[in-house]
C-alpha cells in the first residue's frame, strides 16, 4: 500500500549525491565485465563524502552482484550498518570500500 510508496522515494539517487547508469553491455565486454553500474554528476552526498569519483564502475555491494541502478541504491539505502562496495576506478584499477553507519 501507501508505505511501499514512501519507502521507495528514499532510493532517489538524489539523497546519495549521485545518477548511476548501467555500464553497456558493448562495454562490459570490452573491458571483461558481466555487470556493474558507474556514478555519473557526483554531488554532495554520500558517495562523494566517501571518497568516489565519477566514472567509478560499482560491482557489488555487501556481496551481491549489482546489475541495474534501482538494486544499487536499494543495496545501499537498505544496509543497516556496514556497507561494502567493490569495483574499478576510471583507471581501471579495483577498489574495495567499506564503510559504517
């Protein structure tokens, strides 16, 4: 009913300072990828209070393989205290956040 429906205005991107897009899949390929999604206009907010830049491509989060935005935001807006995210910087080097709430 009506809660679902505030519960899922939470996982704007907006609240985390961030747009996230789907790499394509002509990408992934190129680079060996089978999933990920990349941060895109970086604003205050999470994301850039944690150190991220834009065009790092997110893997997983907590463990789970990320494959569209809605589940990225959804990953991280729904963790209660720890959050892990792995993925490739815009050098292609892999990086391994973790943080606490």
């Amino acid at each position: 009913g009506t809660t679902d429906a505030s519960k899922k205005e939470t996982l704007s991107a907006g609240d985390l300072g961030v747009d996230l897009e789907v790499v394509p899949k002509v990408e992934k390929e190129k680079i060996g990828l089978k999933n990920g999604v990349r941060i895109l206009n970086l604003r205050n907010g999470f994301f850039r209070n944690n150190g991220f830049e834009e065009g790092f491509i997110i893997l997983k989060i907590n463990g789970v393989e990320v494959t569209t935005s809605e589940q990225a935001l959804e990953l991280i807006t729904k963790s209660s205290r720890k959050i892990t995210i792995e993925g490739i910087d815009r050098y292609g080097q892999f990086a391994y956040y973790s943080f606490s709430r």
